[in-house]
C-alpha cells in the first residue's frame, strides 16, 4: 500500500490540521471531539445546516462548510460514521437562536447517531435523510437506498437558503422536495484501499467494472465488460432516468462526479456523452457540475447525478457560495 500517509491510525486528524491551516478564513477545525464548523459561527437568526459522515469522501462534507453552504460538518474515521457527540457539539457551536437542519445521508450509523444527537441537543433540531442512490434497495451499510451525489446538491441548495434567512421548517420542506427530485447512480473501474486496512476492498479484473458501486466500495447490481465511455454513460443514467421518472421537458442539473481517481478528461469526456444523451430525450439541462466532489478514496470510476429542478432550485443554485471545494458569485 502506497499512500501519502504518517500513520494510518491518525490520517483523519493529520488531514484536518492541513484542512485548517489551508482554509483558516473560512472555516475552524475541533478537534475533541472533530467537528469542523464555519469561521463566523454561529450567525445570528440563522439556520444552522449540519452535516457528516464518515472520512474518505473529500470533500465531502468539511469542504462544502462555508458561506452558503454547510455551518458544521462531523468527519468520522475513515467510511465510519460521526459519533452523536460530535453532532451534538456542531449544533451547539453553530447554534445561531433558529434551529438546526441535519443532512443525513441513509448509512444505518450514520442515521441511528444523528437521530440521537437531534434528540440530545439543546436546540431545535430536525433531520432529513438522502437516498437518492437507484442502484439497490438495501446494501451492507444501509436499510434501503444509500444517500450519494445528491448529498451535493442537496447541501448546496438548502445551504443557500438558510443564508438568505429560511426558517427551519422552510429549510426542511425545500430539502424534502430535493430529495424526492434527485437520482443517482455510480460505477467503478477500481477499486480503493481505506489506509487502517492496507488492502483493496474489492477485486476487479483488468476489463471489468462494477456497476451501481457505492461510495465506500460495497458492491452494487453487478459487474460487467467495462466497455467504451458511451455505454458506461448509458449504464448510469437509463436506471436513473427510469427510476423518477425523468420525461421530455424536464429541466435538470446534470452532476457528472468522480470517485477520486478518474482524470477531468474522462469526466468532462463523460459529461459530454450524457448531456447529448438527455438532449436526445427531450430533457434540458440548465444547471451542471463536473469533478471529484463526493469521492472514495482512490477509486477510479464516476457517478451521475440528476435534480429536477423548479425556479426556486435554479436560483438557490445560483446564489454565492464560498467554501473551499465550491466558490462562485464572491
């Protein structure tokens, strides 16, 4: 195993001290217990968004904390989740007088320990959980679908919207409609090596793919012929359009997403084929994002992502945002 590591034990709090020392205007980390929570918390009036999930994801979710985005983000261990403690700590450091919004993606640890922190904190909490993951029911991690990309979307939407001063109940109605409007789906070419472990957490040939892969390596609906970059396209977004369903007329954002160790040219290669793809069915995209934002280590292989949108999501979309892996209209 070869990776840019001290010590696998400790690889989580050496890379939030690099986190803070490269983002210190924009975020602060803690470190007992980890909570990586917004430079100027708690605002004021403001819903708090909070989110997290187990480490290996960069940058999700400390990356996405920022202005417009995320007030807090828990990294737990490497594909582990946060602990209640660390949730509960978020919200009371980030609690601005108006509540706080949990962003759960459905982990069977990850919801079992936000449902206690929201029951433990002080103020008033509730919590949305994302499963927008069409490629099982259920896996190893989860009881029913697995919340992936759309996490994405999902915070950058809601971020906007408790910035520009949404109450809580607002602010979870919005994420609810994002969450029933949103699908997506992923593969892999490869696959990745979590550091306390020192070894692939899968096998695949030289010519095979595994396809409906989840983010932290778990297998997905089965693995086939990796074959040219068109019919892995076509393998991702037909389950996807399939599953809302997408229809002719539909605007979308098209999230075209890498696992960590597939190049810019072969995403953007990608995104080519599936905007063309969606343009053939009458489907207008008017949004997009391209690259490495919700990841697995270094797995290489992708994912898409499709939000129908409404006005309200476009503009929201468009509203500044000022983190360290997502920064416009600043």
């Amino acid at each position: 195993m070869k990776k840019i590591i001290n010590d696998p034990e400790t690889v989580v709090q050496d890379a939030l001290r690099g986190m803070q020392a490269a983002h210190s205007d924009l975020l602060t980390v803690h470190y007992d217990p980890a909570v990586v929570v917004r430079a100027d918390a708690p605002v004021r009036g403001k819903v708090a968004i909070i989110s997290g999930g187990g480490s290996g994801h960069e940058p999700l979710h400390g990356g996405f904390v920022g202005r417009g985005m995320l007030d807090a983000a828990c990294p737990g261990p490497v594909f582990t989740s946060p602990t209640s403690d660390q949730v509960v700590d978020a919200v009371s450091r980030t609690d601005g007088g108006a509540g706080a919004l949990l962003i759960v993606k459905n982990y069977t640890g990850d919801v079992l320990n936000f449902e206690m922190a929201a029951e433990l904190a002080e103020s008033e909490v509730r919590s949305v959980v994302i499963d927008d993951d069409v490629a099982v029911k259920d896996s190893l991690y989860t009881a029913g679908r697995r919340g992936v990309g759309g996490t994405v979307l999902l915070e950058k939407i809601v971020g906007a919207a408790a910035e520009r001063g949404a109450d809580l109940a607002a602010c979870e109605a919005l994420a609810l409609r994002v969450i029933a409007s949103v699908r997506s789906m992923g593969l892999a070419l490869t696959a990745c090596t979590v550091p306390h472990v020192g070894s692939p957490s899968f096998e695949l040939a030289d010519d095979e793919m595994e396809i409906g892969i989840g983010i932290h390596g778990e297998p997905g609906r089965q693995k086939v012929h990796a074959g040219t970059a068109a019919e892995m396209v076509s393998a991702l977004l037909d389950p996807i359009l399939e599953d809302l369903p997408f229809a002719s007329g539909d605007r979308v954002l098209l999230f075209t997403n890498g696992m960590g160790g597939t190049p810019l040219l072969e995403l953007y290669l990608a995104h080519g084929i599936a905007e063309q793809l969606l343009a053939d069915r009458g489907i207008t995209v008017e949004r997009r994002l391209v690259g490495p934002y919700i990841t697995s280590l270094e797995m290489q292989g992708m994912s898409l992502t499709l939000l129908r949108l409404d006005d309200e999501m476009v503009e929201l979309w468009d509203a500044p945002v000022h983190t360290p892996a997502l920064r416009w209209g600043v």
